[in-house]
C-alpha cells in the first residue's frame, strides 16, 4: 500500500450533501404514515411539588382521543447513566421543574390532543422550589431526590494526585480566583420528533431524532419491558444535536407506550419551548481555581472546586461533574493536583452533555487564571503556556495518557497569524487603527438592501457609529484547550466494542457499510464512506452508507464525547481492511503478481510494479464472490485504554486528546459595554483530517456556539420558570455577531486515530470563551470572571474601575462545604506503553 | 408545534367592505395586515378572534403619494421593506427609514407592514409567553389575570411600547388617518398612542389605520438610533428618534424627541425639546439635553437586558443622536 491517500485528506462533498441542500433529507417529523395519532404532554406548572392525583377520565371521553397515559402506565425508572435511573417517562409522585411531564394523550390531531390536555386534572401539592446551588446546599429539608452523595447533592467528588501542599510550597507565586459559567442550552433548529409504530406482529418501531439509538434501545426495553430484539429504534439524520439529544427521552418512551395501547403510529414534535424543557444542555458551575507557578510560569501545583447546578435529574450529570476536573492537567504540565466537585439537583430543566461536556466551564476558568497569572508575572500568556505543553506520549498525574499533543503548534500558529506579538503591544499602531473599516465591513454584510436607509454608513450596525475611534478600545485574547476523541469507557459497563462496521460488496461493484453510528450534521456517515472507498479504491459515490438502525447496523454506542470519527474510523478500516485482503489475493492470483504489490485506486486493482497488470475493481468483486461466496466483513473497535485504577478514573481517559488554540480581536465600547468580535484565529490539532473542509467547519461552528456562550447566551430562570423559553428570546448571536474566522489544522497523525485523526466536533469551542473574556480584559482593564460576559457586566466592572475598585465582575465567594477528604491517588510510572490498536498512516 | 386557533379569514377588496366585514363581526373580529405580530400572539393565545379580516388587498392602503410641498402620504399597507427603501423617504426622513429598516429580520420586514408596526401590542416578557407559560407563572392583567407580574401592586400594565418605527413618525409630526363605521378622522401620530400597557392605542378596535401623513420636511433633519442585543431580530429595548429644524448657524428653530421602549406609549421629550430650541448644539447642551430626555425614561424589568441598562443607555443614546447633527 502507498502512502499516498486518493480519498482522506481531500475536500470533498458530503455524502449527504445533495439530500440536504434540494431539502431530501427526511428529518423525523417529516416522516408520514397512515393513521398516525398525535401526542402531546401534559407539563408540570410548578418547579416542585407532589402529584396527590391525576384524572384523565375527561380527556379519554373527548371525541377524537385515542389513548392517555400517566406515570402509572410506565412506572420503571431509566435513565442514560446506571448510576441514575431516576427518571420516569411521566412523573409519578413528584415534579422537579416546570415542564416535567405528567399525563401524555394520543387524539387524531395536535388540536384535539392539546385539547384533551386541558381536561386531564391534576391536584398538586406545591413544595418549596429549589432554584440555585446555594439553596440547594441549605435547603436540605427539601430534597428533590431521596438517593445522591448527600441531601440534594447527586454527585460529590474528592481526588487528590501528587503532593499538592508541597507543590504549593515550591511555588514562587500562588493565585487563587473564582468563576461562575451560567448555564445555556444547545439550540439545534431541529426540534426533537419521534414517531413510533407497533405492528401486529408484535414488533415495536421508533423513528426518532436522537444522537445515541443504542442507548434508547436498552432504554426502551427497561421501561416498556419488550424484548429489545423485538424493538427497533431508527435515529433519523438529526438536524442538529449537540449533545441535547443524547439522552433516552420522555417523549419516546411515551409514543412507544401510546403505539403499543392504540395501534397506530403515534408521533410527537416538541414545541421549541418544550426543547428548552428537555434541555440536558451546559450546566451552570461555580468555580475556585488555586494555582502556584514557579517565576516563568510553571506550574507546581494546582487546587479545583467546581459545584454544578444540575437540574432536576440526574442524567449524564455524574460524568459531568468528573469532566468539570478531569482534563485541566492534559494541555500544561500540572504535576500536583487536588480535584473537587459536586453536583446539587435543583427545580429547573436537567442539564447534561453540551459540546464540549462538563469541560467548556473549567476551561474558560483555567484559561483566564492563567492570563491572570502571566500578566501578574510580567509574562506574555502565549510565552507561557508555550514553554510547559504536555509532551507526546506521557501520563498525567491523574493518570491519563496523552498519545499525541498538537497544543503547541496550535499555539504557534494562531500566534504567528494573528500577528499577535505586534497587536499585543499597548502601544500598537492595531489598537487606534480600527474603526470604518471593520464597520463597513460589517455594514455591507448586515442586511442588505436596507443598509443604506440612512445618510451615514454605518447606522445600521448601531452603536458604534457615533463615538470618535479615540473611545473605541481594541483588544486581544489567547487561550487553549484539549478535548477527548471518545470517552474510553461506554456509558455501561460491558466488554464488547464500542463501534462496529459491516461492509457488503455488490456483484455490480456497489458498497454497502452498515453502522450504528448517528449523523447529527458533523458528517459521520461522510467519514464511513471516505474510509472505505479510500481502502478499497473506489470513489465515495460508490458507496451507500446505511446507519443507526438497530435493526440492520452493528451498534455504535452514539454520537457523543466526539467518538465517531475516531471508532467508526477504526472499525471501518478493520472491515474494510479485511474485505481488500480477499480482493487483493484473487487478483493478485489473476495478475500472477504478489499481493502486496497491488493497489487499489480509481476503481481499479493496479500491479504498483507494472501498471500493465490492472483489473477493475468490479471484475475481482465478482472473481472473489464466485471464489468466496457473498462477500462481506465486519469490523470493530474497543478502545485500548490503560486508564487508572482509582474510582472515577473512568472519566477522562481516550484513545486521542484533540487540541485547539483560539485569539480573538475584537472592539469595545465603553460606554455601553457592547463589545463585537472582530476576529477569531482558530488552530486545531484534528490529528489527520479525513475531510479538511468538514474539520473547518466543525472548527468554526463549535467558535460560533463559544461565542453565544460567551457573548449573550444563558438558560436563566425567574420565579420557577425559564424566562425566555423562545428562540426570540434566548439569544444567541446571528451572522451578524459572527466575526471573520480564520482556521487552521494542525496534523499530528495519532497513532490511535484512523489514519492518524482525532476529533473536531467539540474541541475547538473551548478556548474561544476564554480568549474572548481575555480579550476584554487587554481592551478595557476589566475581568469579567463570569459568562455570558454581557455589556450590562462590562459598564459595571468599567464603573467599578472608574471608583478605583478592583474591577472585576464575578463570584466573590463559594459555598463553604465539607468535601470528604480527598482520596489520595499515587503518581503511576511516567510512561505506559500500550498496545495500539490499528495503526494506519 | 404551536397552532393557531382557529378562525375565518375574511379578505376585503376596498375600504367599505373591510369596514362592513369588521361590523358584521364585531368584538370576535381583528383586523390582520403582515399578521407578522398577530400570528405568533394568537399561537400562544394572547387572542382568539373568530374572524380576521386581511387588510392585505384593500387598495387604498397600499398607495405612496408625494406631492411637491405637501409633504408624503405612506399607505399603512406598505411593508417595512418598502418604506425603508423607498428612495425619497430615506432621502428626506432618514429616522423613519432607518427605523423600519432596523426592524427583525429581512423576511419579516418583507411581510410585516408601517400600519401594523404602528399599530404593535405592547410587549412584555411575562405576557409574551405561551398560555402554558403564563398559566404557569399565574396570569397577570394584561390577559387572563388580574395582577402585574412586573410590578406587583401595581394597578396598571406596564407592558412596553416596542414599535420601531412609531418614534421616529412622532419626531416628524406626522397624522395617521382612521377610517371606522363611524367615519374617518386625522389624528396627529402622538395622539394615536396612550399610556397604558393593555389599551395603548387611542383608536377603536374597529377603525383602520389607513395612511401615515407627514408633512413637508423643510429643513428637517432626523435621525433614529436602537438598542437590541442583536444586529437582527431582536425588537428595540430602546429607540431614540431625533429630528431636528436649525437655521443656517446651527440654531435649532425646531426639535422632537422621542423615545421607544421605556414606557407603555413612545415618550416625547418635551423638556428636552424646550431646552434645544433657540440654542446652537453643543457637547455641554448635548449633555443637558440627554439628561433631561433620560430622566423620565422608566424600563422595567420586563424586556431583554437589565433595567437600569437600558435606562443608562437612554442618556447615551440620545446624546448619540444629537452629535450625529454636529457632523452633519
Ligand atoms: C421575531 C420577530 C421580531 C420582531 N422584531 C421587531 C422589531 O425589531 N421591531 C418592531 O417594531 N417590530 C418587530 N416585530 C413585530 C412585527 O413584525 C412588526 O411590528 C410588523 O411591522 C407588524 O406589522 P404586521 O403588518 O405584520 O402587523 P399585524 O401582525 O398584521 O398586526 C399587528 C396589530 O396591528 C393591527 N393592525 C395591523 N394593520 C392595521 C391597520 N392598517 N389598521 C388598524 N390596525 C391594524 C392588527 O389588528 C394587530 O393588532 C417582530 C416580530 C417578530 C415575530
Ligand atoms: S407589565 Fe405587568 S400586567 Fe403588563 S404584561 Fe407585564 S406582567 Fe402583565
């Protein structure tokens, strides 16, 4: 085999692509069958109270119902982590947030069945509504759950590795800062639809939107008590996902359940309020962060407390509080450090995995506490962080393997091409030269045709038409970040592989590959059919890609913790590895050639020796079948991971750490704290692209998502209840906050990755919250400690500044809480040497 | 999804018939232009008419006349995208211009038209909910309740006058035209509007807004700023509408300032206007002059960001708006 690749590594088309621009692609709720019933869900008015009883007598005699169901018809609980199943698909007893649902009905209309919702009574005994972390931790006379570490604490959790004290003791200098990161939701446009059928044969079907089929699929066999291979669950292309369709939800076990009593199809689309009640997006966290460096930045030990406001259940919340700790020691070296974290269940939506997981949050704290420190040290931020990367194949001292780490060039490279040298001086010619242009720029891009209204340029993107540049000061940030390529362990405990691949050659040359894996929008089917047509020299339109349909695909655990490219990857590569093997040796028969002389490219099986000897590919299809019989080969891949041995060091660990860099520019107004982003340099170690043009927009949409978060976005509640449960409402940027990006990927060819790649999908959000918020701190001389950092925050902290106070904007104290003492964790030996799984370069 | 309730959708050809139509059906009736306000607020069932008589194809609201010193007559059914394009009012009344163009979205401004924008309910977060939201949180005065969730005690709406394009037509002086069963009257634009967040426009239910006159510009100048979160979408949190009449050195002979987004009803600023008249514009007046238009701003927390934001931000913006015409 050559080195040269035909296929990975060029820029071509998405699969789906055609489908999805002409608007083919059939999303679950365009799915349409005869007969199908509509569900709609009774929701929960309060934030907390008991259910003393439900009559849905009225509701089932309104002509046109079919079927209403409460928590008694599904009693079993469920949930995505083992450790809590403590959802029920319709609340029984209790309601732990507006919008909890309580009663579902299946009517012939939508019309008919919100209808019937007004008639369904429900008498509740209103409890006293939990809202923050804080109230969480007093109140613990109101328990929202009866299971947890401690009242109302679902998760505490208490590590310590290394010497700690004595790391803080070489410290030349110590920092201590606190954060807040309020929490904010995934927005897909896409609203998750589900749409179930149960046949008279007994067997139940579920289309639905969800990013991890396999996972409802056990669900659904707990909670409805079918036989799992009498179930199968069909995840629809997912019109974005974000991690907010990762969970088994209510509302699909409830069409199940409605498909199975009235034997109909019945279907549900949630309302875009109802998704912000489904939430499981960021969670909020309050952070404190104790750092000691030595004079030029290393660091000696570092101290972290995070407490997460998780919302009424208990979904991926455990990992999420591990992940809040878990990857701050992957970028710099930290060679002492002490973790710990609780997770509080409040009244309000259940948080869970939004890109980035548990980790965005940390991040942003670590990567300001760090700019905080290298100024406090007279140190440039990049110089710093530059100087202390963890190197390529090292353990952390929490124990995780690091294969592969890009960070620095990553760094290197958004440095060199932002100019950041030069722009970072007080004295750039950069920081006075700004103005019209950038505003003209933006003019011209911003709604056309009415731009012009008005006399002045410029108008139309309000405010900063007025002031003179002399008021308009510029600024710039740097920040890094790492994230994981798949979680190492499954949501479950069991041994069998993670992804697997089934590939089946058609006698006319066609390709099928069958996985379970979910196409949420990032292009996994895409990299299936790259991989295959690339190992068996054929183009990727030859190809059809058949996934997540339990039915037909191998399971693939889901599309989660950014795991697919990297474990599709490697088990297509097994399969399709397998498949050219037999190939290879019947046309090397044919040619009278050895076998490893061949390769397969353009359709055609070539001698590299003598391009003379060639078949195409279609013939040795047809010769190995009639050698061989059907032709087909499966694949699969089970992460190879030595990870710790202590409790909790199942969270952290992947066969390949992804890196990104991020500077942001961008200009203020002091006088209404209103910021915009003029620019972001993004670099991103993907490790190999398999598709270069599918990385960079993975890379710039994870920027766009970390610049709602930092710049305006929140889930933000007020008298028990979402305040701005509406896409109007919950603000999150347009194209016309959305700078100029300029990426880069960094290649680093991981030995664990399919041909050397590591995720993209999350990762490259991380570090442009925090270069943001470094960013106006080099602009305006003011910390925004907290995000979203918004210009109500930024006039305050300037009018702190203008009463020489220290200005700064954040939490100013954490809840006093008793952790556990931490368990103490000892260094393992400094390398491991661990068996690789496939290598192919 | 949301659904909207159901009714019959009525489409009148003139005037009379859209008259005739809306007293056939009385109080279960409303009128819909671009629907672009109506329809979401009829999904979340801030109203239920039976019937809804489209003003869409009644001919007389769709026309634009300007004749030489009398000024433009603008037809309420003109969509936002005309009005902000028309060459000859963003040429003369760059305020109104500006102010429908800022409107949403290019989509909405496509279909949402000036008499609706005029016309726009109040907006509040507590109302502008869905009926499950609002039964949730308890219903307050505004619709279905009796209380106000903004300001508990009070015995009035509070919620906010959210028209983009209502200031900057204050600023220019301009009249709307009604045209009820009872007949048809001229009222000046700051007649139109009430300080009330639930009955905030002094028309009758059944009377159309039919066209916007505004009188010939000599000299005028104008200018609308808007504060939103977004470059897009977003409905103003405040607007300020200057226009402005100065004699040849800069004496200002003429002057209107009005603010969108801090009561119930689109503030004019009287005081403020006093003290510019007879005076040359200068930062010192500037400041007085803001201070002046600031001071009886009154948001509640009942809009996109913090109150007392927005109401720094009306001294900001107004002074903004009066040092564009320093550097005019
Ligand atoms: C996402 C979104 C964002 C928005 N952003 C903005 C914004 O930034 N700024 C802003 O000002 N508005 C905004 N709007 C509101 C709306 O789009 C505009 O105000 C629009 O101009 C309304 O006009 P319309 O023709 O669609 O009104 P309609 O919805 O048809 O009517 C609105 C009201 O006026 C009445 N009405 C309409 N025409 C007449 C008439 N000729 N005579 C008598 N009564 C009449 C109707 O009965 C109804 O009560 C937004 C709306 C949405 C959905
Ligand atoms: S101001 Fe008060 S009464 Fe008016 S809509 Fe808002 S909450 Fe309701």
């Amino acid at each position: 085999m050559t080195n040269h690749l035909n296929v990975v590594g060029h820029p071509l088309p998405k699969v789906d692509a055609w489908d999805k621009v002409t608007g083919q692609t059939r999303f679950a709720d365009d799915l349409v069958l005869p007969r199908t019933l509509y569900c709609k869900l009774l929701r929960s008015p309060w934030p907390h109270a008991r259910i003393r009883g439900i009559d849905p007598h009225q509701a089932q005699a309104l002509p046109g119902v079919f079927a209403v169901i409460t928590g008694h018809d599904l009693p079993v609980k469920y949930g995505i982590l083992p450790v809590s199943q403590d959802e029920e698909a319709l609340a029984l007893e209790k309601v732990r947030y507006v919008g909890d649902p309580v009663a579902a009905v299946a009517a012939a209309d939508e019309q008919t069945a919100e209808e019937a919702l007004n008639l369904i009574e429900v008498d509740y005994e209103p409890l006293p509504a939990i809202m923050s972390i804080e109230e969480a931790l007093k109140r613990s006379d109101v328990p929202i759950h009866d299971y947890g570490d401690n009242r109302n604490v679902h998760k505490q959790v208490s590590l310590e590795f290394g010497d700690v004290d004595g790391g803080f003791a070489q410290a030349d200098y110590v920092r201590e800062d606190m954060f807040y990161f309020e929490g904010n939701t995934h927005l897909p446009l896409e609203q998750h639809s589900s749409m179930a059928t149960f046949g008279p044969d007994g067997k139940l079907t579920i289309w639905s939107s969800t990013q991890t089929p396999h996972y409802l699929h056990r669900a659904l066999e707990k909670t409805l008590g079918i036989p799992r291979a009498h179930i199968r669950v069909i995840a629809t292309p997912n019109g974005g996902g974000f991690g907010g369709k990762s969970d088994p939800f209510n509302h699909e076990i409830i069409v199940c359940k409605l498909a199975i009593q009235t034997g109909r199809p019945v279907k549900i689309t949630l309302t875009r309020e109802e998704v912000f009640y489904a939430h499981r997006g960021r969670h909020p966290v309050l952070m404190w962060i104790k750092t000691g460096v030595k004079n030029d930045g290393r660091i000696t030990a570092m101290d972290f407390k995070s407490f997460l406001d998780g919302g009424g259940y208990g979904s991926y919340g455990v990992a999420s509080t591990y992940y809040t700790g878990a990857l701050q020691t992957v970028t710099y070296d930290v060679p002492a450090y002490r973790f710990r974290g609780l997770r509080v269940f409040t009244n309000k939506p259940p948080c869970g995995p939004k890109r980035g997981h548990g980790t965005p949050q940390p991040r942003f704290a670590l990567e300001v506490h760090l700019d905080k420190i290298a100024h406090d040290l007279g140190l440039d931020p990049y110089a710093m962080r530059r100087a202390h990367i963890v190197p390529d194949d090292s353990m952390t001292i929490n124990q995780l393997h690091v294969t592969t780490n890009g960070l620095g060039q990553c760094l290197d490279a958004v440095v060199k091409a932002s100019g950041w040298a030069e722009k970072r001086k007080p004295e750039s010619a950069w920081r006075t030269t700004h103005t019209e242009q950038g505003e003209a720029a933006r003019t011209l891009t911003s709604e056309r045709g009415a731009g012009n209204a008005t006399a002045r340029p410029g108008a139309e993107k309000q405010p900063y038409s007025l002031p003179s540049p002399a008021t308009r000061p510029r600024g710039i940030g740097l920040a890094g970040s790492s994230y994981i390529s798949g979680a190492g362990l499954p949501i479950y405990w069991n041994n069998m592989p993670h992804s697997g691949v089934q590939i089946k050659i058609d006698r006319g040359g066609g390709v099928a590959v069958f996985c379970g894996s979910t196409d949420i929008g990032q292009g996994s089917d895409s990299v299936l059919a790259y991989i295959v047509a690339e190992l068996l020299g054929i183009e990727p339109k030859d190809i059809r890609v058949i996934t997540a349909d339990t039915d037909l695909t191998p399971v693939d655990l889901g599309s989660y913790s950014s795991r697919v490219t990297l474990m599709t990857g490697n088990a297509a590569i097994e399969a399709a590895t397998k498949l050219r093997k037999i190939l290879f040796e019947v046309a090397a028969e044919k040619l009278r050639v050895p076998p490893e002389s061949l390769s397969a490219k353009n359709r055609l099986i070539t001698c590299e020796d003598d391009e003379n000897r060639v078949l195409p590919f279609v013939e040795v299809v047809q010769m190995a079948e009639a050698r061989h019989g059907t032709l087909g080969a499966v694949g699969s891949y089970t992460p190879a991971i030595t990870h710790g041995k202590y409790k909790g060091s199942g969270v952290g660990p992947t066969p390949a750490y992804s890196y990104s860099a991020c500077i942001a520019e961008i200009t203020c107004d002091p006088e209404t704290g209103e910021y915009t982003v003029d620019k972001l340099t993004l670099a991103h170690d993907t490790g190999k692209a398999i598709n270069p043009l599918l990385v960079i927009g993975q890379v710039e949409g994870s920027a766009y998502m970390g610049l709602g978060e930092i710049m305006m976005e929140e889930q933000v509640f007020r008298k028990g209840l979402h305040k701005i449960p509406s896409m109007l409402d919950y603000k999150s940027p347009t194209t016309l906050e959305t700078p100029e990006m300029s990426t880069i990927l960094v290649e680093t060819l991981d030995p664990n990755g399919p041909f050397g790649a590591k995720e993209s999908g999350q990762g490259p959000l991380l570090p442009v919250i925090p270069a943001i918020a470094n960013a106006i701190y080099d602009a305006l001389g003011v910390r925004i400690d907290e995000v979203p950092a918004t210009p109500e925050k930024i006039l305050k902290a300037l009018e702190l500044k203008a009463r020489h106070e220290e200005p700064r904007i954040g939490p100013k104290r954490i809840p006093d809480y008793a952790f556990p003492p931490p368990l103490k964790v000892p260094p393992l030996p400094l390398k491991v040497k661990e068996a690789s799984p496939l290598v192919t370069r | 999804m949301l659904r909207l309730p159901p009714f019959a959708y009525w489409s009148p050809r003139s005037l009379t018939e859209a008259a005739q139509m809306m007293a056939a059906h009385g109080p279960d009736a409303m009128y819909v232009a671009g629907g672009t306000d109506l329809y979401p607020n009829m999904k979340r069932r801030q109203f239920e008419p039976k019937h809804l008589i489209g003003l869409r194809r009644v001919p007389e609201l769709n026309e634009f006349s300007a004749e030489h010193g009398r000024g433009f007559r603008i037809g309420a059914g003109l969509t936002l995208t005309q009005v902000a394009s028309h060459p000859l009012i963003r040429q003369v009344h760059p305020a109104l211009a500006t102010a429908a163009a800022l409107v949403s979205t290019p989509q909405l401004r496509n279909m949402g038209t000036y008499g609706g924008n005029l016309c726009l309910d109040t907006r509040c977060n507590y109302y502008n909910q869905s009926y499950f939201w609002r039964k949730s949180i308890g219903f307050c005065m505004k619709k279905d309740g009796d209380i106000c969730l903004v300001a508990p005690g009070s015995s009035r709406c509070w919620a906010v006058s959210s028209t983009d394009t209502a200031p900057g037509t204050i600023a220019l002086d301009a009249s709307v035209r009604l045209v009820g069963p009872q007949g048809e009257r001229v009222v000046p634009a700051r007649a139109l509007y009430r300080d009330d967040g639930m009955e905030y426009l002094a028309k009758a239910p059944d009377e159309i807004l039919t066209e916007v006159i505004i009188p010939p510009a000599k000299g005028l100048r104008s200018v609308y700023l808007k504060l939103r979160r977004r470059g897009s979408f977003d409905f103003p949190i405040l607007g300020v509408a200057v226009a402005l009449r100065q004699d040849g050195d800069g004496t200002v002979r003429h002057a209107r300032v009005v603010l969108g987004g801090v009561q119930s009803y689109p503030m004019e600023c009287d005081d403020a206007e006093k003290m510019l008249l007879g005076q040359r514009l200068t930062p010192e007046l500037i400041d007085a002059v803001a201070q002046a238009a600031y001071k009886p701003a009154k948001p509640l927390d009942n809009t996109d960001m913090a109150h007392g934001y927005r109401k720094k931000m009306s001294k900001i913006y107004v002074e903004r708006a009066l040092r564009t015409f320093l550097t005019q």
